[in-house]
C-alpha cells in the first residue's frame, strides 16, 4: 500500500532540515562561546526563548502543517538563507578544494573549528535553498525574497553581535563569550 503525500511522516523534509540547521548553527555557535544570535538585543534568556519556541514550531508546521503555511515557511527558509550567507560576507574566506568558499576566520571560533562552522553554513544554506527550490510551492516561492531580504538587517546585527561579545568578554566574562575572552587577553 503507498503512502499519500500528506500522510508522510514529515511533509516538508527539507524545510524541516533548514529548521534544524539553524539551531545547529546557533547551537554550535552558543557551545563555542560566540553566544546567541539576537542575544545583545534579548538578552540570553530572551534569545533562548524565542529560538526554543520558533524553532520548535518552524519544525511541527514543516512536518504537519497545511499549505496555509507555506508563505512563512517560504520566509523562514529565505531568512535562514541569508543568515548561511552572511557569514561569507561579513569574515574572510578562501577558494577551498571545490572551489567554494570557506572561512579562514569567524566570530573568534578556533581555527580547528571552522571546518565544521564551514560544513554547518554549507549544508544548512543547502537545505534552505532546496527546501524552497523543491518544497515551497512556486506561487508562494516569492515570499522566500522577503526572507533574503534580511540579509542586510542581519549583516548589521551579526556585526553588531561580534562587537557587543568583545565587550562583555571583557566586561563580563562568561562561558558564552569565552571563544573572545581568550582572544582579548
């Protein structure tokens, strides 16, 4: 007996991927003490918040939700896009072995890190880019745009946040913020 579309265990598996990835990211970045994006305006606790609830629900909507849906989504993967993309914008990066970019330095991240940073903005942009390309239906696709609108918003918060965590390393220092506290020593 096949399944029907809608009977799959998660509808939307790419977009769910791309929910996923982001807290990969952020997770990596929070556990390398780099601290939580959108940490400098809310606060840890603010931030920890909002992403413990918006993840969460980008996830359940991209595994069950309807396709009332599907215009956030479409934002949500675009906005992800933008922030794997940011990254290769704001820190500087070399021509790889494929002939990508990859950063040689980041947010104060160890350099043995960054091959797993670089693999992490690699395969969560992919998973954006697809998910919209192959599982955002075309005639809400365009709302994807207002997502890669954010690039710009994000390129000013992510400078932003790597500025504030130089301070509180130094003001403050913290288990969030030690990948710049030994840095600034």
């Amino acid at each position: 007996m096949s399944r029907r579309t809608d009977q799959r265990l998660v509808r939307r598996p790419l977009t769910a991927a791309a929910a996923v990835l982001t807290g990969a990211h952020h997770g990596f970045e929070l556990s390398n003490g780099i601290g939580l994006v959108l940490q400098p305006e809310l606060g840890l606790a603010g931030s920890s918040a909002l992403w413990g609830a918006q993840l969460p629900a980008w996830i359940l909507l991209a595994a069950r939700g309807g396709k009332r849906w599907d215009r956030v989504l479409a934002v949500w993967c675009g906005t992800a896009l933008a922030g794997a993309l940011v990254h290769f914008i704001i820190w500087p990066w070399r021509r790889g072995r494929l002939g990508i970019p990859v950063l040689i330095e980041a947010e104060g991240l160890d350099p043995s890190s960054l091959p797993v940073y670089n693999a992490i903005l690699y395969v969560w942009g992919a998973a954006s880019a697809l998910a919209i390309l192959l599982e955002i239906p075309s005639s809400s696709r365009k709302w994807a745009l207002a997502g890669l609108a954010t690039l710009p918003l994000q390129h000013v918060s992510a400078t932003h946040h790597f500025t504030w965590l130089q301070r509180q390393a130094v003001e403050r220092p913290a288990w969030w913020n030690r990948a710049v506290t030994t840095s600034v020593d």
